[in-house]
C-alpha cells in the first residue's frame, strides 16, 4: 500500500481520495474549503493543515484542480514539500501548456510526473470507473498505473507531457458539437411530429450513432439513466463543457488553424451558459435550441 496525498477535494478529488482510502492506501489530502475538507475527513482522509504539510512523506501526488493557474500554482508549493523522486499525478483538465510547463518543474525538482485527466465524471469518480489520459515518461505511467487501477478502470497511455490534456481536450470538442447535433436532430424530429423514441431507435443503431445519444440522451426516455431525465441534474456541467471547449479553441489557435465546428460549439455554450443554469448537465443545450436559442 502507498502514502497518497490528494490535493483538490471537490466534486472529482473527494470521491477519488475516498476511493484509495477504501482500497487500503494511506491518504493525506488538502482543499482550501473547509466542507470539502470536512467530507473527505469523514471518508478516512487525513485532512491536512496546508497542501505542502500534505504531501510530506508522500510517494504519490494527486492533484484534480480546477486550472492550468492553480496546478502550476499548486506545484510550486508542492515540489519542495515532497520527498525526493515522488510521482506527481495531475488528474485536472487543463490547457497544455500549463500541463507542460507543470512536468517541467517537477522533473527540475526531482520528481516524476504524470498528466492523467479523466473522463467518466463524478458517476466514475464515485464509482472507481473513470478512463485516463496519461501523458509523460512511460515508466512515470507504469508506475501510475496502479493507483490508477482503483480509481478508474482503463488508463490510455497518449504519449509525451501533456498529451494526456490533448487527448481529452480533442475527445471533449467531439462531444461537444456532438451533443449539439443529436439535440438539433431531437428538436427538429420533434417540430416534424416524429416521436423522441422513435429517432433515438434509427440513431442508436444507425450511422449518427454516438455518446450523446446512446448514453447521455438529451431528452428524457429512451435512456433512463441519462441527465435529461431528472431536469438535467447531476451530470457533466455545461459549465465545464464550455472550459473544455475554450481550451481547444486557444490551443488551435496556438497551432494556427481554424476549428469551425469547435468554434461554433464553444459560441453555443457560452451563449447557453449566459442564459440558464451553468450547472445543468451540458445536454440541457436542447432546452436552448427547443426555445430557438
Ligand atoms: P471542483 O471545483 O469541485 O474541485 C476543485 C477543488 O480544488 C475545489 O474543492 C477547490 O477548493 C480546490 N482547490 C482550489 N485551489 C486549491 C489549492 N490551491 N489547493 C488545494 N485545493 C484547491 O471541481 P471538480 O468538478 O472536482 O473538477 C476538478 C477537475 O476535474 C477540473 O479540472 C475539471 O475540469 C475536471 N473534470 C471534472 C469533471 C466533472 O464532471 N466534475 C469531469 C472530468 C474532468
């Protein structure tokens, strides 16, 4: 078993912590909110005083914040605090260039270092289910992976530092504009008089079919599990679709090419996300569209 400090204890940090603590690792964690401390307390963390006091004696260090500022930020504290050769595992979604910048310090500091965001949402953070996106040093990932293994259940080795952030941001414009383009296809069937069910028993099984239809459905019924059958609650914050989106904006436009598609999705989320509820899963965009948004 390992002496694992997890710093960032919200939505995906707490159950991710708990979820090492269950499996028999030492875990000492730290987030600046005293109720995020507070639950992941009562889960069998030991909550620290500060994040450095966190990561003293750590051999893994974990941390699922909320940007490339805080991470960079967060390393700068914590590369000094950890013992010689520690494995930094960054579980965040952040911009590449924070991403690669972070793998840099650790390295000038003596540590290893990984970039691993995940995909599977508070549901996998909760249940042990998440996928990760690991970039870095291949024998950094091995050694990552079996923390990994009790935190998710399939770890996709990308490539160099960063490339774990690449592959997620790219997978997240996907989903993006693939949401949009199955909500369209619901609002316009509906317009036409052709019932939801129906659309979703020729997509599902059809050429248009994707995530955004088969699991994450963006009208109550077909798939029950889907957010848009509980008001859209508890899913994947449009908020945080917006964030994704932007990165691959800005990095296409670091790369010097025009991504329309991104493009267009990231304006509809950011008008969606003006107009209603930001913490709405980000299949509620059909509400937008039904209302001629
Ligand atoms: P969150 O806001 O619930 O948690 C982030 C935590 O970081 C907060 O509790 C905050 O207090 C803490 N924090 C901020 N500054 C800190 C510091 N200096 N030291 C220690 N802790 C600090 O966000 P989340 O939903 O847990 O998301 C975390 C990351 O995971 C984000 O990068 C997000 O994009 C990514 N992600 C989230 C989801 C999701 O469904 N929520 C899915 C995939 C990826």
């Amino acid at each position: 078993m390992s002496r694992i400090a997890v710093v960032g204890l919200g939505n995906m940090g707490g159950p991710m912590a708990a979820n090492l603590v269950a499996a028999g690792h030492t875990v000492t964690g730290y987030d600046p909110v005293p109720a995020a401390r507070e639950t992941a307390a009562r889960a069998g963390v030991d909550v620290a005083g500060s994040s450095p006091e966190a990561v003293t004696g750590a051999e893994v260090v974990i941390t699922m914040l909320p940007s490339g500022k805080h991470v960079t930020d967060v390393y700068a504290e914590l590369l000094p605090a950890a013992p010689a050769g520690a494995l930094f595992v960054d579980c965040s979604t952040i911009d590449v260039g924070s991403s690669r910048a972070a793998h840099a310090a650790a390295a000038a500091a003596g540590h290893r270092s990984v970039d691993a965001p995940v995909s599977g949402g508070v549901v996998g953070a909760e249940a042990g289910t998440l996928t990760f996106m690991a970039g870095g040093a291949p024998e950094a990932i091995t050694d990552a992976e079996p923390v990994l293994a009790v935190l998710g259940k399939r770890t996709v080795r990308c490539g160099d530092p960063g490339a774990g952030q690449v592959a997620k941001m790219c997978n997240n414009m996907v989903l993006g504009a693939s949401m949009i383009a199955v909500s369209e296809a619901f609002v316009l069937a509906e317009k036409l008089g052709l019932e939801p069910q129906a659309l979703f028993d020729v997509v599902s099984t059809s050429s248009g079919q994707c995530w955004a239809v088969s699991t994450n459905c963006p009208v109550p019924g077909p798939v029950p599990g889907s957010p848009a059958n509980r008001d859209f609650t508890g899913g994947f914050a449009a908020q945080l679709m917006l964030k994704d989106l932007r990165l691959a904006q800005d990095a296409a436009a670091e790369a010097g090419i025009e991504l329309a598609m991104g493009r267009r999705a990231t304006e509809r989320y950011t008008e969606f996300t003006e107009r209603d509820d930001r913490v709405q899963d980000f299949s509620a965009i059909v509400t937008d569209i039904r209302k001629g948004g």
